[in-house]
C-alpha cells in the first residue's frame, strides 16, 4: 500500500477518537455533551460535528452567532450514536431529527462539517421541514460513513495508549494531523489542541468498537438520491488550501445535478476547518439572507 495511504488511513483512525469521551476514570476528563444549546432569537443555527472536534469544535463559530443574537444547537451525531449498533448517516440524522423535534426546531439554518455534512445531508432529505437552508463545511456529498481505517492499525491504537510514552504519541500524532489540514496553524493554541488531543485516550476501548461498526457502515439509499429530496438551497464552503481530510471531486459533482440550488464558494486562508480557521468569514457567509442563498451558482 502506498506510504500516503497508509498515513492517511493511520491518521483517520486516531483522529475518530477524539469522539468518544466516556471518561473510564475519576482522573480522566468529564464527558462533553452530544448537544449544548445557546443563545435566543428568532433564528436558529443547528451545528453538527463530524469525526474531530465536537461540540467543543464550535465554540469560535457558535460565540459569534450567539453574540448576533441567534440560538444555536450544537450537536455531536458521533457522540448521540456512541453506543448505537447502526452508525450510518441516515441513522445520525435521525437522532439528530429527534433531537430538534424535542425542541420544537424547524427552519433552522444547518450547517455540516466534514463527516457531519454527510448527517446534515440526510437531515435535510428526510425532514425538510428542520432546514431552511444547509451549509456544508469542506465537504460534499458523502455516500456512506464509513472510514478509511484497517482493521490492524486500529486495533493497534488500545496497545499504544497502554504502553509508556504511547499516550505522548498518540497526542503528539493527532496535533500533528490538525496541522497537516489546516492552512494556518495560529487557531491551534493550548486550549484547542487539548480539547481536540486529551479525550484520545479515555476510552479506546470503545473508541475502537465504534470505529470497527464505522467501517462497515452501509446507507439504504445513494448519496445521489439523498441529494435529488433535498429542497433547501446549498452552500458548500470550502477551504482554499485543499487537504487530504477535505471532500473529493466526486462528492462535489454529485451536488451538480441540483443546478441553481447549489453555491460552492472559497474561504480563503482555511483548510479543513474553516469554522476555526476563519470563523469570522464563516459567520458572515451563513448570515446572510436567506432570498440570498437561493440565488443561482456564480
């Protein structure tokens, strides 16, 4: 197998992680929720995580929308589906359907990043009413859940974290994979990269069986599907320094067949984050009007 591949794959497998924070001791870190609400107003903006980051992963981009007077619901499908037996997209946007409708949550505007995308994706086909409008954070139209891990190397990952100095690396290897896909690395103070590195080790036992069930992670219908019930219009963000975690051309071309209802635009100086990367940029591209975002590709 090709060396990037494999660092590739090693990287995905590590990174996966950093969803699952059951703490197994009274040292290690307390579990985040899987949803966090803030804020009140007549707009609501529904954040989903994908694989990294969490609920905890939107703290720059929620902090500015709360403070322009919106409600924001942030919400981890990787966290609401720890310990579920199916984990596919269509699953996750379930939970996260129940989830909002416990709220009364409809029109909001959803925003997906990464893996998340794929979830908000289904979300918005599946139940039109919660979306007025889906924002899709460096990523397209993702067909499954499944990830790029082996098997071997993840059942390596409970064997490293036992032995000495293998938390370091593991540490050392998921901060070292954030700065490989992004373009600056001024967002990944102390504080962020702690947030993103310590809950690695928590449990890695059930970091690994959610990880196996990923793997085989199947979808009942085609991405290509999915997209054509989708009524809300689309926005995919995408950084200008493309990265290895960043979405293919094929997923950017299943978006195509919704032509005038789909808008892909740059924000420059972001790589895989631009939610943490340029939050400010990001805020201001979902806040605009909604008449706006219905207008055709430019």
């Amino acid at each position: 197998m090709h060396a990037t591949t494999v660092c590739a794959i090693r990287f995905a497998t590590l990174m996966l992680a950093t969803q699952l924070f059951k703490a197994p001791t009274a040292e290690a870190q307390a579990v985040p929720p899987a949803v966090r609400v803030a804020g009140a107003g007549p707009q609501t903006y529904v954040l989903l995580s994908g694989l990294v980051g969490g609920v905890g992963g939107f703290r720059r981009l929620e902090t500015r929308l709360v403070n322009a007077g919106n409600r924001v619901v942030t919400i981890d499908p990787y966290q609401l589906a720890i310990d579920s037996t199916v984990v596919s997209f269509h699953t996750m946007a379930r939970m996260v359907d129940a989830e909002l409708e416990a709220r009364g949550i409809t029109d909001a505007i959803i925003i997906g990043h990464s893996h998340g995308g794929g979830v908000a994706l289904r979300l918005a086909a599946n139940a039109p009413k919660r979306a007025a409008a889906l924002f899709l954070l460096d990523v397209g139209a993702l067909p499954s859940n499944r990830t790029t891990v082996l098997s071997s190397a993840i059942r390596l990952v409970p064997i490293i974290a036992r032995i000495p100095t293998g938390k370091t690396l593991i540490r050392h290897r998921l901060a070292e994979g954030l700065r490989e896909n992004s373009a600056s690395r001024e967002w990944l103070d102390h504080a962020t990269c702690r947030g993103y590195t310590e809950p690695v080790i928590d449990n890695v036992d059930r970091v690994v069986a959610m990880a196996l069930r990923l793997s085989k992670a199947d979808e009942p219908e085609p991405v290509e599907q999915v997209v054509r019930r989708i009524v809300a219009p689309i926005t995919v963000l995408l950084g200008s320094v493309r990265t290895k975690s960043g979405p293919s051309d094929h997923e950017l071309r299943a978006l195509e067949q919704l032509t005038g209802r789909v808008r892909i635009e740059t924000i420059h100086g972001a790589g895989h984050f631009p939610h943490e990367e340029a939050p400010d940029e990001v805020a201001r591209r979902i806040s605009r009007p909604l008449i706006a975002l219905g207008s055709p590709l430019q």
